[in-house]
C-alpha cells in the first residue's frame, strides 16, 4: 500500500493520552539517572521500581505484564465455556475437561503416580533393543524425548517440501555445560538435579538403595551424551546443521537403535531421506551407547517419563519439579496459582481452539488493518537502507531486494483454523490427556510426512504475545495478542507505535538478513546468493558485534554471549534502523510534530523502544538465560544497541564522557 495511507492512518488514530493507556507513562522514568550514564535505568528504572519480583516469577517484564492481562481474558473466556453446557465430543466439553482436570489437585493426589505406572512396567519389561526401539518410538509419540527429537518439517535446500528431521536431544536439564562446568553455580545445580531425580524414583516407589542406583546411572548417561552434543553456538549455523543423507545411510550409520521398528511406531512410511542436523552428535552417541547397558537404558527412559510427567501428577511431584527447576534454576520462590497452570495447559492443548474465541471478542479487523499498512512502511524502508548500503555489491542488493519483495506477512490470525475433531480428551487421568494431546500433535504433524510445506499454517497461536520470522517461507508473523500497548497503541503518537510495534516488524524483518537468515534466498533455500566479498563483508561487521556484547557483564564476572546472541542482536539493532527511519518517511512534507511531555518526536521515539524492555530479572535466571536464551536480556537489547545508533546520540545529546558513550570509529551499523 501506498505510504500515505499508512501514515495517514496512524496520524487519525492520535488521540489525547488521556483517551487511554498513556503513550509514555512518566512514572517509568528513574530521574535520578541521566539518558547518557544508563539509559536502560534512565527510562525503565521508574516502572522496575513499581513492579518488584512477586514470588511466581523468575523474570517480570512488559511482555510478562501482556502475558498476565492476556490470562485474565483466556480465564473469562474458558469461564464463558463452562457456564454453558458443551455437546459430548466439542470443542468446547474438551476445554471445560482439560480446565477441570487441571484444577482438580483431589484428584491427582489420589492417583499419586498410579497414570504412569503402566508405562514404568512396559519400559521395566523391555527384554532387547527392538523392545527398547519400539518402546523409544512410542514415548515419542506421547511427548516423551530420549536421545533425540525427531520431528517433519521444511527441506532447507528444497523449502516447498517437508522432510524428515533429527535433532540432538537427551538433555534433561537443557544445556549441556549444566552437566560438564566445575563453576560453583555449575556444581549447585547438579546437586539440587540429583536430589530432583532421587525424589521422582523415590515417589514412583523405589527403595532408597535402587533409586540412589538409578540416579548415578541417569546421570553419568547424561553427562556422557553432554560430552558428545554440539555447542550452542555451532548449533546456529544452518550450514552444519544441514546434514541430508539418504535414510538406509542414516541407518546403517547410526544403528544404536533398530530404525526399523522405530520408524514404525512413530509412523515413518514414505521417507527416504532425512536430515541429521548434528551428525557429530549422532556419531559420539550411537559409540557411547555401544557401552551403556539396556538396564541403564531402561532407568533414564523411566526418568525421562516422570520428568515429562511430573508437572500433570499428584503435588509430590509437582513440588519436586518446582524445587528444581523453578527454585534452583530459575530463582522463583513460589508455584503460579493453580487456575494459571491449568490454564496454560488447555492454551497449548487447545491453542487455536482458545484463539479462534481470542480473536472473536479481543482483536478488531481495524487492527489488522493498520498493521499490514504499517508492514508496507517499513519494508520500504528497508529498502531504501538496503539500496543505501555503501559495504554490499549492487548483484547482492538485487537479490537482498528480491528476498524483502517476497516477504509473506501474516497477522492477527490464520485464515484456516486447526480442526481438534481427532483429539480425545476423556475424563480420567490428567497424564492421559496429556499423552493423547501428544499423540494428536505427532499424527498431525506426521501427515505432512513427503508432503508440500503448508504455507498458511501458523507457527504461534493468536493469544500469544510475540512474533516470528520463519526463514523457510521467508515469512514474518505478529500474532493479535501483541498488538496492543505498549507495542501498538491507537492512543500514542506516531513516534512512539513506531518506536514499539514498528521496531518489533523491523526486528523480524531483519532477521531475514541476520547471520542466519542470510543464508536464505528469496524461497526459503539455503543458497549461496551473496557475492563472496560481500558474505565477507557481512561477517566482519557481524563480528564487531559479538565482540560487543561478549564484554557485557550480566552479572558477577559472567560474561554475555555474543556469538549465541548474535541474530537477535542483529534484528534489534536492524528493527531500530528501520523503523526510526519508516517514521522518518511518514514525516516528509509536515510540519515537526510538537514536544510531548518536554520530549521531542525522536527522544519518544527512542522511549517507547526502551520501555519495551522493562523487567526485573533474577540472578539465576540471569544465569539460565545467558546459558539457553538467545536474546540479550532486556538491559542489553537496549543499552547494547543503541550505543551504534547516532540518531539515539543525538536525541538525547550524549556526549563523549558520559557513560554510554562509544566512540564512532567502534560503532557498526549493518543493515
């Protein structure tokens, strides 16, 4: 669409602050520290103040707030449902059966671990590897990883087709420096997962003796497969993990399990080939397994059942899960209420089913509107900044031109939504609902199995509040639960919706051309469409950035991750560029609008991006976060990326000597 309309839309919808949600809530402000000393602090410390860590959480921020608000509406509208009576098979009797199952802690204790115990006797009755193969494939389909994850999805050299896919996996508690560094956080860690495990055994009704057994043995595995799994950031090159192979290669290759009676369970029928995203990873285990016992095997199988299961049991082993992962790991002192666990269950259950109800009551068409014209804005900008490049070849900026051309936008909602005919949710075991949801996910899943890629499905659901690119269908989405305020705002001023949801369309349109993304033509293919020089180019400003984050202290001597983080630093900084400059555009021929607050257009521009990031972290979870996220915490996506921007200098007049400070010949800019 044209860029008038886009401008003129937002400009009509510029009302008094007073009219709702405030653009910019003064109250975020800590006055007490300047815009050039921290202006993370600067511009949210005011609200981080306000919003202490209440004891459910590990992280409070702005997207935890939306997160909260939109549970309220989730809660309404599952309270809507239950006051009706549902027809016997609906949609809605399923949500109203999940909802109570989730509720009903009467129920779960008296079970205690009664819904898993046919599944521990199947796996204790396992006598050789077919057994163990058929029982891994069936764990599988019921939502039950072990040594790895098996799942369909996009060829990345042939993007219109599925393809089978292995990923490494076993890892129970995530990372695996958690099982191999000596740090005293490191050591804290696993001992707090051995007393985890040696609970779960216990309360599954083993003696003290076997289940002290069961936990060396479980553990010394994971460490084991810790050793052979790929590192964190070798897991984001697209160029390693592109590993296609025919299926009997495979096989033959990695025959620590018998594929055959594997791939029947699972339902493995017309694939010939596959990819292994880490073969190093396939080849360390398939050796490693060659000297593990079936009865050790067998023991992290059952723990790998009731860790999957603990959470939908009796409150002795949720308690035990929460002691670990919650407290230990996390830093959280307190289990959400019930309503809010239970409720999130049915949202990922019954995820389209809940926001098909969403969209109907909570997202106007006029929202959709307005962001699909603002999409239009800032791909042009984009473009214009791709044309404006001075570092890239004019034969890879007609391609770049090209890739941003055929970008596919999605929002708010998808146009077919999923039919939960097939899913059975029967009133007995919550664990059973649980594995039958599992069970539906995979059937679903596995009749895209040598199939065309469905380009109209969604990869998040529209209550959830968040957005995405997909390289393989070189698509970006924003789901309608994240269109509301602070990240779109009908009664902000264009500067600040431009700062808030228009960076977050420039962050996901940059992740087209971040280090990842790059890889990907305008198809969705991993293809080598830059100019050697300019591949170069790029990696050499990439590097600058990694190199700026890995001096970042998250806290004590810890350091960030540059190189981890690196794609979501890129899109930040990228998603700021552009959409500063999108709004830029929208101004071309008016008048300077007017200060707001005794901030100019640009400062609130720069504000609405920072209070974004607003939250209060823990310690540990800063920790966790470090190991196992991929985005900067919130600090950082601000203070780290608009010191490389000069348009933030120059709203603010930050000065050389003030803290935030860096030098222009150390700043980089990439798209």
């Amino acid at each position: 669409m044209a860029l008038g309309v886009a401008a003129m839309a937002f400009a009509a919808c510029t009302q008094s602050k007073d009219a709702g949600k405030p653009a910019i809530d003064l109250a975020n402000f800590d006055n007490t520290v300047s815009a050039g000393e921290d202006f993370y602090q600067y511009a949210c410390g005011g609200w981080m103040a306000a919003n202490p860590l209440t004891p459910e959480y590990a992280r409070y921020g702005i997207f935890d707030q939306l997160d909260k608000e939109n549970q309220e509406r989730l809660r309404a509208l599952i309270e809507e449902v239950n006051a009706v009576p549902q027809e016997a098979g609906s949609v809605g009797e399923k949500i109203q059966i999940m909802y109570s199952l989730g509720l009903d802690t009467a129920k779960r204790n008296a079970e205690g671990v009664a819904p898993v115990m046919e599944q521990i006797a199947a796996i204790k009755g396992v006598k050789d590897k077919d057994e163990f193969s058929a029982m891994l494939g069936k764990l599988q389909t019921q939502g039950i990883r072990s040594y790895f994850g098996m799942y369909i999805g996009a060829d990345e050299k042939n993007s219109m087709m599925n393809l089978l896919q292995f990923s490494q996996g076993g890892l129970s508690m995530g990372d695996r420096d958690y099982y191999l560094l000596d740090d005293e956080t490191s050591v804290k860690i696993r001992n707090a997962y051995k007393e985890y495990m040696n609970k779960l055994f216990m309360l599954a009704g083993y003696s003290a003796e076997d289940a002290a057994a069961s936990v060396k043995a479980v553990l010394d595995l994971e460490t084991e497969i810790a050793k052979v799994s790929v590192d964190r950031a070798t897991l984001r090159d697209v160029h390693k993990n592109y590993n296609k192979m025919p299926l009997k290669e495979f096989v033959r290759k990695y025959n620590f399990i018998n594929w055959d009676v594997y791939f029947k369970e699972v339902g493995v029928k017309s694939s010939t080939e596959l990819n292994a995203s880490q073969v190093p990873f396939f080849a360390g285990l398939t050796n490693l397994l060659k000297k593990v016992s079936l009865d050790t095997q067998k023991e992290y199988m059952v723990f790998k059942l009731l860790n999957s299961a603990s959470n939908y049991l009796s409150d002795d082993f949720v308690n035990a899960n929460f002691e670990f992962f919650g407290k230990t790991v996390q830093g959280r002192e307190m289990l959400q209420p019930l309503w809010k666990r239970s409720l999130s269950v049915v949202n990922r259950t019954l995820s389209e089913a809940l926001g098909q109800k969403y969209v109907e009551k909570y997202f106007p068409a006029s929202s959709k509107e307005k962001m699909v014209e603002m999409v239009s804005n800032l791909q042009k900008a984009l473009g214009e900044r791709i044309s404006a490049l001075e570092w890239m070849s004019d034969e890879t900026k007609a391609k770049a031109h090209e890739k941003l051309g055929t970008f596919i936008v999605k929002v708010g909602y998808p146009d077919k939504w999923k039919d939960y005919t097939a899913l059975d949710i029967k009133n007995d075991s919550y664990w059973a609902n649980m594995c039958r949801a599992s069970e539906f996910r995979h059937k679903d899943m596995m009749k895209d199995e040598g199939q065309p890629v469905d380009r109209t499905e969604w990869g998040m659901s529209p209550q959830t509040v968040n957005a995405y690119y997909n390289p393989t269908t070189n698509e970006i989405c924003f789901p309608a639960a994240i269109l509301q305020p602070p990240f779109f705002n009908p009664d902000a001023d264009d500067a600040v919706n431009y700062g808030g949801i228009g960076v977050v369309i420039g962050h996901e349109m940059t992740h087209g051309f971040d280090d990842q993304g790059r890889n990907y033509d305008k198809d969705g293919n991993i293809s080598a469409w830059w100019t050697e020089e300019d591949a170069a180019k790029f990696n050499e400003k990439a590097q600058v950035l990694v190199e700026q984050y890995n001096k970042i202290i998250v806290i004590d001597t810890v350091h960030a991750d540059g190189a981890y983080t690196l794609g979501e630093n890129i899109a930040d900084q990228g998603g700021l560029l552009i959409s500063h400059q999108a709004y830029l555009n929208t101004l071309k021929g008016k008048e300077t609008p007017a200060d707001i607050d005794g901030f100019n257009h640009n400062q609130r521009f720069f504000l609405g991006y920072a209070n974004l990031w607003a939250q209060n972290v823990r310690p540990q979870e800063i920790l966790r976060r470090t190991k196992t996220d991929v985005h900067s915490l919130g600090k950082w996506r601000v203070n780290g990326a608009l010191r490389n921007i000069q348009a933030w200098y120059d709203a603010f007049g930050i000065q050389e000597g003030d803290p935030m400070w860096m030098a222009p010949a150390e700043r980089i800019n990439i798209w």
